[in-house]
C-alpha cells in the first residue's frame, strides 16, 4: 500500500512527517534525505556552530525518533526523477516508490559566485559545510566574507567575536539592504564597524585569490573567503516533471501544486500572499506551513475539506551582541518610522503602508518584536495614531486590544 | 554531571545524565522527551521547549530578557518556575533537576 513520500528533509520535511504521523497512525512515510546525517536545525550553523571547535549538531529529533514513529527516514538517499503519471518517484540508485501524495521540500541550494576563484569560496549551507569550513576559520587571521544579508553578517560578526579580521564586502549600500527598513541596516553596519569589522559598502568584487579578495576599492587581504550570496530553490526535480515554477514550485493556497497529488513546502515553495506570490526562507514558513499541509493531506485523504496558508512572518538573526527580529514581511518600498525609546544598540522601526503597521523590525528589543507578531496575528488594522496612543509601547497596545 | 528529569504532561519520566553546558532542549529532543518541539533550534524565538522547573539541588539563574519577554507574550499561562528549556544549561551548580513539559 502507497502512502506519503516526503522528499527533503530539513526542517518543513521533518515537520511535514511528524505532523503526518500525529494525525493519522497508519498511513506509510518515507522521508528522503541527501544527506547522510539525521536531520538537524539549520539556524544554529551560521549563528554558533561554524564557529565552536567541536562543531556541535543540534538534531530536529531524537535517534530513535522515526523508528518509533514508523517513519521510513532514508539518509544518504537522493532522488532522480518523480513522476507524476503513474505517481511514484525514482531514487538514484534507481529503486521506484509508488506514493498517494508526495511532498516537495527540497529547500534551496547556495548561490555561487560568478567570478574568477569563485569556486574556491565557502559558504554555510549545510553541516558538510561547517564541517569544511569550521577548522578553516578557526585557523584563519583574515577572513572575508562576500555579501551582506543575514549569513554573512552573522559569519563576519561571529568570527570577529573569535578575534579575526575581518573583512565584509558588500555591493549595496549597507548591509541587510533587503532584509530591514533603511535606517535599521544603517545601524547594524555602523555597529559593525564600531565593533571593528571592516564593511566595504558599495564593493564590486573581481576575483578571489590565495590571498584574498581582488575588489573595485582595491586588494583585500584574506586567507579564507566566505560567501553569502543568497540561496536558489532547488526546483530541478519539479521543473523536470512538468510542476508549474516560477522563484519557487508554484502551489496553491492550501499547499498543493500543479499536480493535485503533490504538494510543496518550505524553502522551495511559493504561494499567495497578500496580492501576490511569496517564497519564504524561514523557520516560522518551514514550520507553519508544514504543519498545514500535512493536516491538509491528511483531510483529503478522509474526504474532509482542507485550509488555507495565511501566515504570520518572523524571522531573526543573531549578529555577535545584535539580535534582530522581523515580524511581518516588510519592504523597502514601505514608509518607515523609527519608535522612540531606541538606544546605542537597540531600535524598532515600524513598516507602514497607508498609515497602517506591516512589519516591525526590531534589534534588541524582545518584547516589541513578540508584541508585534502577536498584533500582526490579530488581522486587525494598526494605525500608527493607534502606537502613539500607547506611548510607542507595542506591549501596552496588544495587551489593550486582546 | 547533573541529573535531569523530565516529566511529560502524559506523566511519563524520562531522566537523563547531562554534561556541563548542555541545555535541557537539547537533552530533551535527543532523548525523544514528548512535548518539546524546540522550534526554533535554541534561538530563544519560539514557545515550543516550556516547561515548569519542579525542583532544584543547585543554583540557576533566572531568565534573560528575551527569554522573560517569550514567557509574558507567548505562553498562555506562565508559571512562576516557568522557562524555556533551551536556555536551561547545566553546571556543577546543579546537581539535579526536575522539570515538567508544559504544552505548546
């Protein structure tokens, strides 16, 4: 008897299974991973493993958690085709699974750099990489680390903790240039510095060399690079078989892809948001979104009717001292006001469309972030006259409308 | 070595030998304890490792801000010996303790 395949098996495959098993004891899993370790948490590589001796793991379950849940976890396992028609998919090793419903959570693959030495680069991705890149950088004095979003900045701040130089090239103007309001990514780059990172803003990079980075603004130094230039769907295995993709595998409301027996979470998935289509790469997507989908398979399966993704959006990121959290998908295009209240190393800065709150991002300040969520969550209109009744204390205005 | 006991709201026990420096989520997912998600991967970001701390031999400090802040906006109905387990760490401090598994 077919049941579900869940191919990929990161945090949205893992969470997709384990929510299956919960609600439904006898229907047959099979989770398929590339990787030959037991699937693990991967925030923490970028935040503390890569820069820990001992290069710790941190598992998304116990050993002997899928045994006992019946979950058929196949490691070391990589998938060379599905196919839709006759719904099953072909492994590498060329052995055919026959499934009922299959899940998509293939996630995303680093992008690599485009240039002259490039591929001599390492970036964070998977504990593979650490395991490469860990000894490296505690051995290193230089380091440079190309593009500033969240991985590289949590790279950079994490090895100048360690006492290296380091150095972050970034082709914007600031760092986390699409990821926080304007006057945020200021910030973070100017305690950066003040911290005794070297930022280059606006820095076109040439080619990277044995001994470091050739650049627009000169020769930068450096005896390990490291890149964290972003990161692409993996949508080889859907495009191939005939699923509609666009940044992600297109899927509908409710999870489900062009096909009506195959879904897609996580990373790799885009869905409606708001009046447009979104692909996510958070913690908060992975977990939320496979969760929905796996009781939406399972509703289908006993005939009931099955529920739409509407997501609340958080993400943080962990800087050395700087903690920053986003509530809420903001967007550059948005106005943005800056609470008062803010102090050398902490802000909060509101996303406003019309007046009303979008997204919050916050550095340093929990509780304004927690609140945030929480009021995003709600659905309801926040004014910013509504923030400024309340003295600018997102607590205070949550705690007044629930 | 600390002693860690882990009490699931189904009432089962799972207690455990911990090393310094381990936090108790870390504890609890690798010793398949019931009820802890750990969402969040440790990042104190999430309420999916809450539980009460029933009983101490030893000094712990209290909750950090984020931590403080989680337990006020996120958990239904804090406790006053409530915590997030990812921010439980053991020490020589401790010699034992209990904690229960809190929902969500």
């Amino acid at each position: 008897m077919s049941g579900i395949i869940v191919i990929g098996a990161g945090h949205a495959g893992v969470n997709a299974a384990a929510c299956l098993r919960k609600l439904d004891a006898e229907v047959s899993i099979t989770l398929l991973s590339a990787e030959r370790q037991l699937p693990y948490h991967r925030p923490p590589l970028s935040k503390k493993a890569v820069f820990d001796a001992n290069l710790p793991i941190e598992m998304l379950q116990a050993n002997g958690f899928y045994e006992k849940a019946n979950i058929d976890l196949r490691l070391n396992c990589t998938v060379a085709a599905i196919n839709p028609i006759d719904k099953s998919v072909t492994l590498a090793n060329g052995d055919q699974l026959h499934y009922q419903q299959l899940i998509i959570a293939t996630g995303t693959r680093l992008r690599s750099l485009p240039i002259p030495g490039g591929e001599s680069a390492m970036g964070v991705y998977t504990y593979a990489d650490i395991e490469s890149l860990g000894p490296k950088l505690l051995a290193a004095e230089k380091v440079a680390i190309i593009g500033g979003g969240f991985i590289g900045c949590e790279v950079a701040a994490g090895a100048l903790k360690l006492g290296k130089q380091v150095s972050l090239l970034i082709t914007g103007p600031r760092a986390l240039r699409r990821a926080v309001a304007p006057v945020l990514g200021e910030k973070v780059t100017s305690l950066h510095r003040q911290n005794g990172m070297h930022v280059h803003t606006g820095c076109k990079v040439h080619s990277i060399k044995a001994d470091g980075v050739e650049t627009d603004q000169g020769f930068v130094e450096a005896d390990l690079v490291i890149t964290g230039i972003g990161a692409d769907a993996n949508l080889d295995l859907a495009q191939a078989a005939g699923l509609e993709t666009h940044q992600g595998i297109l899927v509908d409301s409710h999870g489900k892809t062009s096909d009506e027996h195959i879904y897609a979470i996580g990373d790799v998935a885009e869905f409606p948001y708001g009046e447009g289509m979104q692909r996510l790469e958070s913690i908060q997507n992975a977990t939320d979104q496979s969760a929905l989908v796996a009781a939406n398979i399972i509703a289908t399966r006993n005939g009931e009717s099955s529920n739409a993704y509407q997501p609340t959006p958080w993400f943080w990121s962990d800087q050395g001292d700087l903690k920053l959290q986003m509530a809420g998908l903001g967007s550059l295009n948005l106005e943005h006001r800056e609470l008062p209240g803010g102090t050398d190393t902490s802000m909060t800065v509101v996303h406003l469309k019309d007046e009303q709150m979008v997204a919050v991002d916050t550095l340093n300040t929990p509780g304004h972030h927690l609140a945030a969520r929480k009021l995003l969550e709600m659905r309801k209109p926040i004014t910013w006259a509504m923030i400024e009744d309340c003295d600018f204390d997102l607590k205070k205005l949550f705690k007044q409308l629930r | 070595m600390t002693q860690v006991t882990f009490t699931q709201q189904d009432g089962a026990q799972v207690t455990v030998e911990a090393n310094n420096g381990e936090h108790l989520m870390k504890l609890a997912l690798d010793n398949g304890v019931v009820g802890i998600t750990g969402a969040c991967g440790g990042s104190c970001m999430c309420a999916t490792c809450h539980v009460t701390i029933d009983e101490l031999n030893g000094s712990l400090a209290g909750p950090g801000e984020m931590e403080a802040e989680i337990l006020d906006m996120e958990v239904d109905d804090p406790q006053e010996t409530s915590r997030l387990c990812c921010q439980v760490f053991v020490s020589d401090d401790i010699d034992s303790i209990n904690v229960t598994v809190m929902e969500g």
